[in-house]
C-alpha cells in the first residue's frame, strides 16, 4: 500500500537540442536559383560557404532559438498545469497534490495516537493559517518526526497534508548528498521558494540526518556540500515566517547525530515521537492494511498483532501483502491464519537476522526491569509521575522505557529530590536482582550510568555531600570542551579527596540502592502483577497501574499526590 506516486517534473522540460539544421536549409533558396540559371542555359558551378551569408545564420543560430524557446514555453506551461516545478530541471521534489486520489489521511496512520494529537494544531493551522495571523499566535515553524524506521513517518508527513488538504513538497535528505558542491544548497533555495508560492503547504525533508549530521562529526574531511545545504537549510528555515502559512517538516531515525543547530528554537523546535506500535496499535495498523483484503473467519487481527511483538508498521505492513499473496499462490478465495503465520514467519526470520527480536525470556526480564523502575517512581515521594512504561523498544539500543512527565517545569532540585530520581534509575536493576535471585542482567547499563554521573554531581558540583563539604571538585562538564582532547583532566584535589569523591559516591548510590530494593521487595506482590500485565499488554497506561496496584500501600499519600 502507499505506492508514492513519483512525478517526473522533467518530462518535457530537459531540452535536447536538435543539430543545426544548415544542410537542408540553403536548398530553400537554391531551388528558384537554380531553376532561373537551368532555364537559361546558364553553365554554373558552385562552392558551399560554411560559414557566411544570412541564410546560414539564421539557420544556425536564429531558428534552433526560436526552437529551444518554443519548447520552453511549452515546457513551462506544462509545469504550471501539473502543479509542479518551476525551475528548469533543477529539483527532483515531489509534490502530492491533495486533489489525488492517492490521498493519505490520518485514518490510514494507526497506532502512533500520541503523535497524531501532537499534529492536530499543525493541520489547524494549515487549514486556517488566516485565523492564526489574526491572532498573531506563535505557529511552529518545523516538526521533526523521530522513530526507528518503518514506523510510519513519511506516511504520517504526507497523512497531515492530506488532512489539512495542502500540497506537499517533499525531498529526501540522501538526494543531497550525491551531489556535487553547491547544488545541494541550491536545492533547498528552490524548494522553498516554490513552497513560499504555493502557501499553505507543508515542506518535508524526509532523512533529514543525511543532511543534517552535526558539523562536528567527520573531523576534517568534513563534505563541503552537505555543509553548504545545511548552511542554506538553516538560513532559509531562519529567513521565513511561519505565519506565510509554510510548514517544515522532516523526518529522521537518529535525532542523535543532528546539529544541534537544527533543533534550536525557531527550527525543528518541535520534536513529534513516534514509537514502536504496542498490541493495540499493532491491531490497528493491520486492520489500516487488511481494509481491501479478504480475511477468513480463522485470521483474527488481534492474535497476530499478539505474535508481532516489536514490529513496526512497514513489517505489518510486508505481513498482510506477502499472506495475500501466499493465499493466492494456494489459490484460496479468502487468506486464512495460516497465511499469516507463514509470513510471519518470513518477516521474523528477516528481522532476527538484524538482532530486531526479543526472546520470550529476554522479554520478561525487561518486563520486571521496567516494572522496577515504574513501582519505585510510584512509591518515592519526590519522583515525577508515571506516565506510561512499556517493554517496546523506544529508540535505538533500549529494550523499554518508563515515561515520566513531570508535573511542572522544575529550575532547581533538591537534594531529596535527586536522591528520588536516583532511586527510580536503579529500581530496573534492583527489580532484576529481587525476581531473578540476585542475576542481574547488562540491561542496567545506561540506568547506572546515569545514576553515578548524578551522584558525581551531587558530590562534586551541588556541594551536598557532609563528607566533602560545599565545594565544588574538578572542572565542571560546561568547560571541558575547552580542554584538548589529549589533555588529563586538570584535577584541583589530591589524591586523598580523589578517594573521598569516589567512596562517597559509591556509599550514596548504595544507600539509595538499598532503598529502592526495599520498597520493591515490599510490593513484590505489585512488581509480579504489573510485570505480567506488561508482558501481556507490552505498555501500560497511568490508568492501568492505578487499577493493578494493591490499594492501601502505606505509600498511599504519595500516589495521591502523583495524580
Ligand atoms: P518511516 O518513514 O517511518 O520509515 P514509512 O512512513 O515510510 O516509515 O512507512 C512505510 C510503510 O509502512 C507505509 O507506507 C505504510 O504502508 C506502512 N506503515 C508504517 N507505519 C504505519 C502506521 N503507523 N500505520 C499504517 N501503516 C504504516
Ligand atoms: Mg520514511
Ligand atoms: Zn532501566
């Protein structure tokens, strides 16, 4: 499904010129001439002038011009009749027109709701962008779209168009890169000056981390042209005003190695997450995708969105086309279950090879780990509250997430504080070690990374640490980028407070540890239900923690106040 339509803006445009038509021409003059001088018996002989007289200028020069003209126009016209490019041959964007049938809405984007109420005020403001100008209202000027591949971002760029019933410039980061210095960035000039007169409309810069990797990396054999394009990106995302009714959007797999330029304020300040689809959304992006195919009684949507755990939506996607085509291939009327477990089957072997899927066992432990941390937010006084945890992987290298939304924007922590967040951090490895009788796994690794960098902090830089007293230690991280990458770090302790820092980092942590331990060892009863929930489930809502919880914990008041 979702078959782009490509346009071929070129077609008719790229002129070849035709060879100068001098041979044939002269004959035009010569025939009368030559009549006359045959008439009077004149005996005459004749040499070709190659290079003067009118005749040959005109036919060399004046007619291929008036040629070339001609088919210009023509060209031109064309262009302007399919909505399309302007500028002779030079960008490749592709333009969806709305006025296709090929229109994409946010019905036929499933399971990413989240991201899809995030773009409703962009489709707002594409249909309407007169009632914003009025009120002067900030609009966002760029949506970054973020997800791991097939997730379905393209398709949602092209689904906001669709619903806002705009057109759609849209051009792939990797079409920059091939390209030779300065066409890159001359691109982008023409993209948006064609988006500017086409407003409202939304521009989309598909892989935008091909064009967009931070400047930084590559050391000094940096590619001059992507430079350039990222340079021009820059100043003309800078040089519009999104109230013109010009949306940017783009879209990328790795926000990660973007520049960081590209995500200040006024760029792609707004950053649109889309997440592996969890059962419910798996449901739902099969039921988008079986909509023209003919199920049987036996294929029930909800059991194979239960055998696809970590599928994306273009692995989905792959499934229902390749059971349609095995049920043809059996010459079957109707694709039947076992058409589906057959490409299923297919699908997973395709992505084990590429590490994409979980073991049942591996997915357990991620289950209680994630629970771990979820039970610990829910039971500590100072943490913010649980939004959502789920045992799918959220970006690369993750195997699941707990998503707390703090209630407020918060400028100053104290130090209990800290020492909550803390705890939560290590309750994924502690929940591990209480379930699997002290085994614990290396999926802790970045929770105790981070855990001991804060603590560090707590120690070296926030002055909280009795031990130490309130001084600060060692050069803080904001100035190291002034130091050469070959020098040691500049220590202003000695070797003695070196030793202190670190006991007293070590003792912190496994104090804190203890305590996360402690009150998962207290819920155990809570830890089992909601890791199982979660196994079933793979994300589970505030909602869903309230109503699994065993009421009246003495934590009670504290839940009360995470609501
Ligand atoms: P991305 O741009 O994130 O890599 P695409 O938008 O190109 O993913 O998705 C590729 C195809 O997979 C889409 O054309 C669509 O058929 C299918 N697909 C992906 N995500 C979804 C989704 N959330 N809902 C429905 N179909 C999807
Ligand atoms: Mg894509
Ligand atoms: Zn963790």
């Amino acid at each position: 499904m979702g078959v782009l339509r490509e346009e071929k803006p070129n077609s008719g445009k790229v002129v070849t010129p035709h060879m100068p038509q001098a041979s044939r021409l002269p004959a035009m003059g010569e025939t009368t001439l030559l009549k006359e001088l045959d008439a009077h018996g004149v005996k005459f002989s004749g040499r070709m002038e190659s290079s003067s007289g009118w005749l040959y200028a005109l036919a060399s020069w004046v007619l291929p011009l008036l040629i070339m003209a001609g088919i210009y126009r023509v060209g031109i016209r064309k262009m302007g009749q399919s909505g399309g490019l302007l500028t002779f041959g030079k960008n490749r964007a592709k333009i969806h027109d709305q006025s296709e049938q090929l229109k994409v809405t946010f019905e036929d984007v499933a399971g990413v709701d989240e991201a899809k109420a995030e773009l409703v005020e962009v489709v707002d403001f594409l249909k309407h962008p007169k009632k914003y100008q009025a009120l002067g209202g900030r609009i966002p000027k760029g949506v970054l779209l973020v997800g791991p591949p097939g997730t379905g971002k393209t398709l949602l760029a092209r689904a906001v168009a669709g619903e806002a019933g705009v057109a759609i410039f849209s051009l792939s980061g990797s079409e920059f890169v091939e390209m030779f210095v300065g066409v890159g960035a001359a691109r982008v000039r023409d993209l948006f000056e064609q988006a500017k007169a086409k407003a409202p409309c939304i521009i989309f810069i598909d892989e935008l981390d091909a064009i967009g990797k931070s400047r930084s990396v590559g050391g000094v054999f940096t590619n001059d042209g992507r430079e350039q394009t990222l340079n021009q990106l820059l100043v003309e995302i800078d040089g519009f005003d999104s109230s013109e009714g010009v949306i940017i959007m783009a879209a990328t797999n790795t926000p990660e190695v973007l520049d960081p330029a590209l995500l200040r304020g006024g760029r792609f300040d707004r950053q649109v997450t889309l997440d592996r689809p969890d059962l419910e959304g798996r449901e739902a992006i099969l039921r988008v995708h079986t909509r023209k195919v003919k199920l049987a009684a036996s294929a029930d949507l909800s059991v194979i969105a239960a055998r696809t755990p970590g599928m994306v939506g273009s692995d989905l996607a792959t499934i229902v086309n390749q059971a349609a085509l095995l049920a043809a291939r059996r010459g079957a009327a109707e694709v039947e279950r076992r058409d589906f477990e057959e490409a299923i089957d297919r699908v997973m072997l395709g992505l084990e090879k590429k590490k994409q899927v979980m073991s049942a066992e591996e997915k357990e432990r991620v289950a209680y780990h994630e629970t771990g941390h979820t039970l610990v937010a829910l039971s500590v006084k100072h943490a913010d509250p649980v939004h959502r945890v789920s045992i799918i992987p959220r970006s690369v290298g993750a195997l699941g997430y707990t998503l707390q939304l703090p209630l407020h924007e918060k400028y100053l922590m104290t130090q209990p504080e800290i020492e909550d967040q803390i705890a939560v951090m290590l309750g994924g490895r502690a929940a591990e070690e209480i379930i699997y009788q002290g085994v614990v796994s290396t999926g802790s690794s970045n929770d105790l990374e981070r855990a001991s960098e804060l603590v560090r902090q707590v120690v070296t830089r926030f002055g909280m640490s009795a031990e130490l007293g309130p001084l600060t230690w060692g050069v803080p991280n904001s100035a190291r980028f002034l130091q050469t990458p070959f020098s040691t770090e500049p220590r202003n302790y000695s070797e003695r407070t070196a030793h202190m820092i670190n006991e007293e980092a070590r003792r912190m942590i496994t104090e804190i540890y203890a305590q996360a331990k402690g009150i998962l060892t207290e819920r155990q009863a809570d830890l089992k239900s909601i890791a199982g929930e979660l196994m079933r489930k793979e994300t589970l809502y505030r909602a869903d923690l309230d109503r699994l919880l065993t009421p009246a914990q003495p934590t009670a008041a504290s839940q009360g106040r995470l609501q």
